[in-house]
C-alpha cells in the first residue's frame, strides 16, 4: 500500500465524526495518506454535512456495503460490536469509538473477529496519543519520582457534548452514564499508566436508570487512590499523582501540559511538552507536542501505520476491553452514593 491513499469509510456521521474524525481525515487527505470513499448512517442530514466536507464519498445504504481499507466505527455503542465485526469480515482494519463496547463478551467477540481476519483493530482512546499522558506514562514506569503512593482524579462538569439523539441518557442504548462515558478514557490512562487495581469500591446516583455521579475507590499493592466523576457539577478536572519524591499533575484537555514537583521543594515545574530532537548531536527541544485534536491524526496514522505493517497498534482491542472490564465489574457491585 505503498503511496497509495488508504480508503476510508466512515460510520456514524454525529458530534465526534463532524468535530474530530473530519478534521482529522481532512488533513491527512491534504496530506495524501488517506481518501474517504464513503459514509454511513441513518440520518441523511447528517451525511450531507460531511460530504460539504469530502464531496466524492459516497453514502452507504447499509453497513454490509462497506468496501474500504479501513473503517472507522463511530456511531452510538450499541452498534460497536456488530458494525466492527461486518468491517472487519470485509476486509477493513477498524478504528473502533469508545467505549469499546457494550458488554467484555462483545469485546470479546470483535477481538476474535480481528484475529480471524487478521486486521488491525484500534479502539477510539485517543488519550494515549497526548504528549502529556505519554510523558506521564514514562515518568511512571522509570520511577524517575519514585513508587507512587497516592492518587485523586476528578473529571466533569456540567453535560453540553453536542449529542445528536438522546441515546447519552437512555440505559437501553449507553448502558450506563458517566462512568461509561468519560470515565472509560480515565481508567484507561490509569491502568495504562499504573496497572489493573487489586480491588475497587464503587457507589454513583443511579438509582436504577444510569448515574451523573459516580465515585470509586481504586486499591494496589502498596497504595491507593480516588476517582470522581460528573455530569452536573463542576470538579476540579485534575489527575494528580503523589510519589515518594514528588508528584505529577495534569489538567483535564490539556494535551500537551504537564506539571510536577519535588517534595518539600520550593517551586513546582508547569511545563509545555515539545518533541525531542538533536542539536549540534545534543538532545534538545523541537516542535510542540501534538494538541488536543491533533491527537486524533496522531490516532489515525498509528492504524494506518500498524494497518502498512510499520508499527503496532498502541491501543488494541485487547487493551480498550480492559477499560470496559473494569466498568462492568463497577456496575455489578455498584452501591449507593451518599447525597445531601
């Protein structure tokens, strides 16, 4: 494949797909990497917006049409599974929204479909792609700072994603609420950076449709931490990570932004995080750390990359089932939250 533009088909027109997938898709058109050849989904609005967009693709009527070198699935959760596996069955290697799934047996399913047909899947946890998460994650695995001892994250606000159907609040359709929704890229980063939890203690508002607010109570070897997150009021949408010499902080978006310190020290370190490069043979500072939206770009050219035989995946459908495993197991043994 060669200098020959991927073909791309994209499934699911809404909020993500005309905010990020786009303008991501956009540039590497311009660049001539890929070529969008066709879009799908049950709205025809929706479709129209984007071929404003990319003018020669054309609409699929159903999925099964689907004829391209690598799909991205990025409607509502509920279709994960089953459009994954009819891409995968056709030939495509996917790049797959999160949450993964609905459901570890799902995820399950669309990983051994990957496996028979011997393509890539990716899942949408584009986080990883931050240059402050990957400094982070480095920082951690070092040990630079020390074994870790302590952890809070917090992460939400008042809801105002740009939903186009009510499928965010119908438990039929999400299957959950917060917690599946933003907190499936926050346990992410936390196992990716600091492993699987021995144990976990979840309560959230539920109440028998899907919750707002949820809190867990994540517990290691050695150390523990919290988690909240919300759809109704502000926190502080702050990660911050206590080690034996210092600690590390990042605040929620800001992608290439990193900030630590050294216990007892005087002054902490705000840092904007650039690529490495060599000066005169030294390492020295490039250009800046990919933003926010520029991590899905980054996303992309790791799947056409791992899809052209030049590198893994970064986050396999093995790996986004890990994220979702936890949240299964959050729901089943969920308890009430403490309110006013």
């Amino acid at each position: 494949m060669s200098g020959t533009p991927v073909s791309v088909s994209l499934i699911g027109c809404g909020a993500i797909s005309e905010l990020y997938y786009a303008p991501a898709l956009q540039v590497l058109e311009q660049a001539g990497v890929v070529r969008v050849v066709s879009l799908f989904d049950p709205a025809e609005a929706r479709i129209a917006k984007l071929q404003e967009t990319f003018p020669a693709a054309v609409r699929l009527r159903v999925v099964t049409d689907l004829q391209a070198d690598l799909a991205i699935i990025a409607s509502p959760v509920r279709f994960h599974c089953e459009q994954t596996i009819i891409a995968l069955e056709a030939g495509a290697a996917v790049l797959c929204e999160k949450p993964m799934a609905t459901n570890v047996e799902e995820c399950q399913r669309m990983n051994a479909a990957a496996a028979r047909a011997n393509k890539p899947l990716a899942i949408g946890l584009f986080r990883r792609f931050f240059p402050a998460a990957q400094t982070i994650q480095a920082m951690l695995t070092s040990g630079l700072l020390g074994p870790v001892r302590s952890f809070s994250c917090t992460e939400g606000g008042s809801f105002n994603w740009p939903a186009q159907s009510a499928s965010f609040f119908q438990k039929s359709s999400a299957q959950g609420g917060v917690l599946i929704d933003i907190g499936v890229h926050l346990l992410d980063l936390l196992i990716w950076w600091l492993g699987k939890p021995a144990t976990v203690h979840y309560e959230d508002d539920a109440m028998g449709g899907i919750e707002a607010n949820c809190l867990l109570k994540l517990n290691y070897e050695g150390f523990s931490g919290d988690v909240r997150l919300s759809r109704d009021w502000s926190v502080s949408n702050r990660y911050f990570i206590q080690c034996e010499k210092g600690w590390l902080s990042w605040n929620v978006g800001e992608a290439e932004q990193v900030q630590m310190g050294l216990n007892g020290g005087t002054f902490a370190l705000g840092a904007r995080l650039y690529r490495q490069t060599m000066q005169r043979g030294l390492p020295a500072s490039g250009e800046v750390g990919s933003s926010y939206s520029e991590s899905f770009v980054d996303q992309l050219r790791n799947l056409i990359d791992a899809l052209c035989g030049r590198a893994e995946v970064l986050v396999t459908g093995e790996e986004g089932m890990q994220s979702l495993a936890l949240i299964e197991h959050c729901y089943q043994s969920r308890r009430w939250m403490a309110m006013p």
